[in-house]
C-alpha cells in the first residue's frame, strides 16, 4: 500500500467536539452561604477598600483579596457566577480548591459518571477513550505512574516500546531505523530454486493497526466516512461486509466474502486481500479457486479448538488468520480465557506443528463501539522475522 522507500510515520490529528454533552467526571460545588461570608468577611476587613479587594484574581471568579488570591488554572471557577455556579466540565480533580477551603468546598466523581461502562470497561477507560478521541492527544497525568507494573488481562501484556523511547540504534552497518510495518500472507519459508520468479502472496501496512468491522446498531453513514477517511489516511485496511454503499475508504477497503460475494464479483475482478468466516464448510476451497490471485484471510473464533483450527486452515493454504474474541478480551471457550492465552495457544499450536512462519497471524478483540484506542495495541498482523 506504500511506496517503497524509507518514510517517517505519523499520524496528524485534529480536535474532534463530542456530539453530545458527556458526563462531567466531577461534581464540585460550594457551600454558598459560607462562601458568600468569606467574600463579605474579607470585604469588611479592608474597608471596601477596591484596590485591595480587587487586586488579585478570584479563584472563585467573583473578586479576589489576602484569601482568594490563587485562582483554579483550569477554569471551574472563571463563569459569570464565579463559585457559586462552578464549571464543572473543566474540572481535572486536582482538589487544591478543597485543599485551600475545606469549609466551602466539595469535589467528588459525578453519579453519571460512575454509572459508565460495564464490568470489564471501567468508567475511567470510557472517560479515556472519549477524550481522546476528542482531542486527539493521549491522557496525560502528573506526577507519574503509580500503579502496579502487571496484573490479569491486558495489564499481563508486556509491549516493546523501543521505537517510541528510541528510534534508531546502532547497527552492524551503522545506524539502524527500526521499523513499524508489518506484512500480511505468507512469506516462504525455504528458498526453491525451480521457483525462483514465484512472488510470494503479502501485503505491507506501515503499522499494527486494522479496523474492523462495525457492531450491529453503529454501522452509519457518518461512522463508514470517518472510519474509511481514517484508514486512507494512515495507510492502513478496514474490514466490511457491506462494500456497496461506501464512498470513502475504498482503497483501504478488506472485504469479508461470502457464497454470495463470490457470485457477486465479475471473473476478471479480484481484491487484493480479502476475509471470509472460517467457519463456513467448503468456502475456502471455492475461494481459492476464484481467487487465486488474493491475499485470504481466515476469521476464526478464539475456542479451545481454536488451534487445531488454525493449524488445518494453514494447510489447506490460507494466507493469515484473524482471531477474535469478544469486546471484553475474552474467548468463547466454555471456560473463557483470555485472549492472549487463547491466541498463545493457537501460536504454540502453529509451532509444534511446524507452520507458524507460513501464515500471518492477526489477533482481535472486538468493540461494542466498533474500535478505541486500546483495540489497536492487540490489533496487529505479524509474520515470522
């Protein structure tokens, strides 16, 4: 999908504004009353005196004195009404206005807030990923991290983030830029001379990510434009059922083919990479055969069969696998795991039967909301190196 050659990534982002309010994360109010005394307190104390008074900027946004001299840096307090009717949406929790009045002032997390997410996507991971899909900037907090190093899930995944820390190294032959493309199909794995011309059948994509198909109730118009827009942009693939009506995102486009799609593309025609369900007895044989030419990719369900499954798929001569599991990380084996000990499994699988380096392997979790940003840290397509 590239041109060859070397090319620094990078992905410009632009502000996107929610299309609706979302919850604010904190509640901050102030006790009026004694907040109201203060003001008057202090306004007696200097004797109306309007260059002391007003000499300083109010934290609470009315005026400012001795006890108010240090406003909030990010705004809660800098509307019309100053305290008495706070911002609250420019809230981050830093608590110094509660550390500084205590007696006035209350911040806590938001009912609405606390009502987000489910069992697996806590409040903070949806509030997370809303803004940063809003900004385009990741979170940044103070202070560093203080949480543990590992834990169950996602937080067991351990990522080399060697070319974000450092780029480049140094090489045998000089300085080294490590690369973030990937390559889709099959590499070979032993060089046969009576084939030498034989090109084999992958595609470069210059980072881990795919965009998969969108869940049931969020496959719109608007979501299909961004979601194409995004791929064309970044270089990468985005996967759909539905290839008639998109009018962006076509030449990123990685079509799931079914009996009907086989019928549905004229003999010449053929996609450079395309999906088909696993699952569906037969259809592999019959897409090889009119597809001779394409990049297939497996969709399998992570279960506990998963590696046999793969293994048998690998013979049979598809060119990657795409597991999934479910948008909670988990499997559908009876007894669910997770989905980097299924996808470990299916890899040991591949090894022991010797076929690991003969096929991509692309491990997914699903989204109820189509895709965030975590998605794409287990969304990637490796070949063997």
């Amino acid at each position: 999908m590239q041109e060859p050659g070397y090319a620094r990534f990078k992905i410009e982002s632009k502000p996107a504004p929610h299309v609706y309010q979302i919850p604010n994360k904190f509640d901050v109010s102030a006790r009026k009353v004694r907040l109201a005394s203060m003001l008057v307190h202090e306004a007696l104390e200097y004797r109306l005196n309007k260059e002391v008074v007003l000499s300083r900027p109010c934290i609470y946004g009315v005026f400012g004195g001795r006890l108010l001299s240090r406003p909030c840096i990010y705004g809660v307090f800098g509307g019309r009404f100053g305290g008495f009717k706070p911002l609250k949406h420019k809230c981050v929790g830093c608590m110094r206005c509660v550390q500084e009045y205590p007696h006035i002032m209350t911040v806590k997390q938001s009912d609405r807030y606390k009502k987000l997410g489910d069992s697996f996507w806590t409040p903070e991971n949806v509030f997370i990923v809303w803004n940063e899909a809003s900004t385009g900037k990741i979170p940044v907090k103070g202070m560093g991290y203080k949480g543990a190093f590992a834990g169950e899930g996602f937080d067991g995944m351990w990522t080399d983030m060697s070319e974000i820390v450092r780029p480049t190294r140094d090489g045998v032959y000089g300085r080294e830029y490590i690369s973030t493309t990937v390559d889709i199909g099959r590499k070979p794995t032993s060089i046969d001379f009576a084939k030498i011309d034989y090109q084999p059948k992958s595609l470069e994509i210059p980072v881990p990510i795919i965009f998969d198909e969108l869940p049931t109730g969020t496959d719109t118009a608007d979501i299909r434009a961004a979601v194409g827009l995004a791929s064309e942009k970044i270089g990468i693939l985005n996967i759909s059922r539905d290839t008639r009506h998109r009018e962006t995102g076509l030449d990123s486009l990685l079509p799931i083919i079914d009996e009907k799609g086989i019928a549905d593309n004229e003999e010449p025609d053929q996609p450079e990479i395309a999906e088909f369900d696993a699952e569906t007895p037969g259809l592999l044989d019959r897409l090889l055969a009119r597809f001779d030419r394409s990049i297939l990719i497996a969709r399998l369900p992570l279960r506990e069969d998963s590696g046999s499954a793969a293994s048998r798929l690998v013979r049979q001569g598809v060119h990657g696998l795409h597991l999934y599991a479910d948008y909670h990380g988990q499997d559908y084996s009876r007894d669910t795991r997770h989905i980097s000990t299924a996808l470990k499994d299916v890899h040991q699988q591949l090894v022991r039967d010797g076929l690991r380096c003969a096929s991509a392997t692309c491990p997914r979790r699903a989204s109820r909301q189509g895709y965030d940003h975590r998605q794409w840290r287990d969304h990637s397509s490796r070949t063997c190196s």
